[in-house]
C-alpha cells in the first residue's frame, strides 16, 4: 500500500469521528461532561466539515483499492478509540482508553516500530542495568519489555491529567509487577531526581505526542545521561486527514522528519535515526 | 458520621426479589464513598425482613447495581453450621498449614487441620475471626498485615457460600509469598463474594480483545483461562475461580479484575 494510501484511508474514519462528536456535543448539551469537551466538538465537527473535499477526493483514490490489512487493523482499533475518548469525554472513565493503548500496541504498525527500536535500544544498552523513563503511557509496555530485557529500573513519568487517574496509576503499577522490573510511577513535577541519570528515555502514543514534540525533546534531553538513547514512535500528522483525528485527543501536527531531526540537533542529540511504518515512524538518536 | 456527611442525595426505590416488598434506600455522601473505596466500586445496604435480609448494591455514582436475597442471616438460635474440610483440601497449599473462620453474622464455621495449640494467629474483625497455622515463619508484620485485610473483607461479605470463603484463604497461602502483592484488597473482595458475582463481557471490548490478544494480558495470565472468560457472555464468578490449587483461583482472580479494569468485562451482583 503506498503512504498516500495511508492517509487517504485515515479520511475514511471520518464519518465515525463525526458521529463520535456529534453525540459528545448532544450529551454534553443535556449537561453530561464538560464545556471543554463541548468545544472540542464542535472544533472537530468544524474541521471536518471544513475537509469534507478532502475526504470525497481520498474516497474516490480508495475506491476498488484493497486496503492493506495493516491499516485495516488501524482503522479498527481507531474507531474503538473514538469509543473509548467519547467515555472519557463523558464520564471521565480511564478504563477505556488505556485499553485503546493496549490495542494499538497490537497492531502490526506498532509491532513493527516497537521491534526496531527494541533492536536499537539492545545495541545501545546491550547487558547493563540502567535506568529507563516511559512518558505518559498508560500501558507503558515498550518500557518494561525493554526494563526486563536489560535489568534495568523502569520509572513511569507522568503529566498531572495522567498521573491523577487512579485507574491509570494503577495499570501502570501492573505493568511494573507483572513484567518483574524495578520501577515506579511518578508525577513529572516530582522526578528531578532522575534527571541527567536515565539510560533510555521511550515515548510512544498519544498521551505522550498531547505533550508536543518540542516539549518531549527537551524533556527527554533532561533525564538522559551523555550517551543515553531517545526511543520514540511518533505519527506522520503533519497530513489531513491523521492531523484532524489526532487533533481530537488534543495532539498538535509533528513537525516533518527533517524537522525533527534539525530539533534534534537543537536539543542536542545526535545520530538521529529513522524508520517509517505506514501512519507511523519509529525514531531513536542519542544524547550529546 | 457528620452532618454533613449524611447530606440526602436522592431516593431509591427498588423491590425484595423474595417477598416483593418495596425497599426505599437514601443514597448519601457515605454510602457512594464506601462505593469509591470498595474495590469494584460497590456498597452494599441491608435492609431486614423478617426471615431474610436484602442487601441493595449500589455503584458510585448511585444507581441500583442490583439486589440480593440473604436467608442464612435469620437463621435463628446459637446453632453454627460447621464445614470441617478433610486434610486433603490442604495438599495443595504451601504455607497455611491448617485454619478455623468463624463468621458469626452467617453462624458458620470452616475449618480444616487446626488444632488449638496450632494457633500462630488470631486475626478479628466485626464478626469474622480467622485461626491460622503456617507450616514454615514469615515475617509477623506481613502475615498480621495480609491477614488483617482478609478478616475485614470476610467480615464485609455476605457470600453464605463457604467454598467462597475457602478460595480466599486459597489465595492469602499464595500472596503471603507476594508480600508486596498491591491489590490483596481487590482480589480477596472478588473471591469472598465470588457466589454473588457474575461476569457479563462487553462488547465491542471482548471480541477486539480476542482478536488482538494484548500483551500485558496475554503474555502474564493464562491465555486458555483469558479466552474462556471472553468467549461466554456470562458466567458465575465462582465456576470461573474454581480450582482446588491456591494459585490456580488466585491467578485467576487477578486475571479477572486485569479485564475489568480495561473495560472488557463487567462484574455484577447476582439477584
């Protein structure tokens, strides 16, 4: 399936989104969730209706194309997610969306971005026991596979939105006990103390990408040690109609891969690397 | 309580599935705090009638969950129905070498290979009171501990199932090896009242996670069991839990609430 394919697909999750958004907007008329999700209902609903073009020509390019089952795989779990966001709007309920994240890790994109950056990641800290930090992932899984493999200590480093759902915290802690790592979860106010000490820094979904790439390098430039790994995947959103979807969970439009690797420098890493999955890319480069 | 902790939030009404008498409950600030803190987000409200009680569940945010009927709380006199399970239900454990739960509140006793010098500890709470030997010494601090928090869910369950209450100590024989084991709470308020509990899969939550097997789910519980419970729309919490080694019910039990706390199954109370 060539890229364009991939993003013209993404149009085709629009008449779910828009439901999904039309019903927050209902719901949160009768006085269910709140004002902000009202308006970021009405924002998307905006947005959508402002590409309803875009969507029609990607229709007409999709029409008689098979669709790769990798992206019939996202466009599944997508549409799950709509689900899940909706319950979150709504009721606040976490449950949901980490099972999102769970899902999304399964698809064959993911386990594709997450094999090459565990191969990375061995090359890098191959048989030491470090220390590694997840960002904001409510199942935080490359982390600990990648803590298991290399015995190192696996700190899960959470913004206050994240950090205060208990359901979230607690999935969290699961993952730490289950996968028989030394770890903990903390808030990101709170993890000065790993600062400049952490061998690998991993970012990898949504929770992470709301935070904005500028603020992830510089964030993962303070833990790291000289010679400490930045393992990431992130999403080709820079193009319609991945950009409006993600907007939806508040995520802003990564810069180009170029740019990333121009910011890189900037947050002073070096041997940035690159490798492209479909909607997604898997990056890695090193600390200075 | 305060004042102010009894502000009135609303009325419920609902009816005693066994006389068809209406029940009128007051949903107030403590009742949907118990239901914060119990560990699937329930509280439980007694009301008497005659030769039995029904006990109201209600969530946290104040809708019935359910209503069940309890007989075994009129059973009237001094008179103790006892369980004295053969030694043999002891093979399988490995560190609780003989025990004696007596829950007064059910005037029943359950007790297997416990003599009374074998006592090493004698845990109370409310109207439960757990007897334990160990076949080998752990740490006082954590057994007190473990135990401590199995007696306080005994005594708040109203299962008048003993296999219920058997499972639970199936499963402090397995976590007195964990002792840093986080959610003990959650797990033995599955099992004491696994008689009372259903398992309902959701949709579209159970099929995606057939389909796509998560890691963390897959890779760390028992995929047959995982599958099993997500195949059935419903089933009994106990017949699932069902198993005469300790850390068969007690990997089990954690597999089920690693379900229901991603969404893929509900658990309800069984009218």
């Amino acid at each position: 399936m060539s890229e364009d394919l991939y993003f013209d697909a993404t149009f085709l999750l629009f008449p779910e989104l828009k439901k999904t958004m039309e019903s927050v907007l209902e719901e949160t008329g009768k006085g269910r969730g709140s004002s902000e999700a009202a308006e970021l209902a009405r924002m998307i609903l905006t947005r959508i209706d402002n590409l309803r073009g875009d969507m029609i020509a990607a229709s007409s390019r999709m029409s008689g194309v098979p669709v790769a089952p990798e992206m019939r795989e996202v466009s599944e779990v997508m549409r799950y997610g709509f689900t899940a966001l909706k319950r979150k709007l709504l009721d606040g309920e976490d449950k949901y969306h980490v099972f999102f994240n769970e899902l999304s890790y399964e698809t064959r994109l993911y386990k594709s971005a997450f094999t090459s950056l565990m191969s990375r990641i061995a090359e890098v800290i191959n048989g030491m026991s470090g220390r590694i930090v997840e960002i904001n992932d409510p199942a935080p899984l490359l982390g600990v596979k990648a803590g298991f493999r290399t015995r190192s200590e696996v700190i899960i480093v959470d913004t206050d939105e994240l950090y205060e759902s208990d359901v979230v915290r607690e999935i969290q802690g699961d993952y730490i006990k289950k996968y028989l790592v030394k770890g903990r979860v903390v808030r990101m106010d709170e993890a000065s103390e790993y600062e400049g000490s952490v061998d690998l820094v991993i970012y990898t979904f949504i929770d992470a990408w709301r935070m904005g790439f500028d603020r992830l390098y510089a964030v993962a430039r303070r833990f790291l040690t000289s010679g400490g790994l930045l393992a990431a995947v992130v999403p080709f959103n820079m193009r319609e109609g991945l950009r409006t979807i993600l907007r939806a969970w508040g995520v802003y439009e990564m810069a180009h891969i170029d740019d990333l690797r121009k910011k890189a420098g900037k947050y002073g890493f070096k041997d940035f690397r690159v490798r492209r999955y479909g909607l997604l890319a898997a990056i890695t480069a090193i600390a200075k | 309580m305060s004042s102010q902790s009894l502000k009135l939030r609303r009325i419920l009404k609902t009816r005693c599935p066994r006389c068809g008498r209406d029940i009128v409950v007051e949903i107030n600030d403590d009742i949907l705090r118990e239901a914060r803190e119990n560990p699937l987000g329930m509280a439980g409200i007694v009301e008497m009638h005659g030769d039995h009680a029904a006990v109201v569940y209600i969530d946290r945010n104040g809708n019935e969950r359910g209503v069940r009927v309890y007989s075994v709380l009129a059973k009237g006199g001094e008179e103790y129905t006892v369980f004295t399970l053969p030694p043999a239900t002891l093979r399988e454990f490995n560190n609780i070498a003989g025990f004696a739960l007596t829950l007064k509140k059910l005037r029943m006793r359950i007790q297997a290979d416990l003599s009374e010098e074998g006592v090493m500890l004698h845990a109370v709470k409310g109207d439960a009171v757990l007897d334990l030997d160990f076949r080998r010494d752990f740490t006082w601090s954590v057994v007190k501990r473990l135990a401590g928090v199995l007696v306080e869910t005994i005594d708040s369950s109203y299962s008048e199932n003993p296999n219920d209450y058997l499972s639970a100590i199936k499963i402090l024989d397995v976590i007195l090896k964990e002792p840093n084991f986080l959610y003990s709470k959650q797990v033995f308020w599955l099992v004491t009242n696994a008689s009372t509990l259903s398992v309902r899969t959701r949709l579209p939550e159970a099929m995606l996670f057939r389909k796509y097997k998560p890691s963390m789910l897959f890779e760390r519980y028992d995929a047959h069991f995982l599958l099993s419970v997500a195949d059935v729309p419903r089933e009994d919490v106990a017949k699932l839990l069902k198993s005469d080694n300790p850390y068969t019910v007690y990997s089990r039990a954690d597999a089920l609430l690693a379900m229901y706390k991603r969404g893929i199954i509900d658990i309800e109370v069984v009218g």
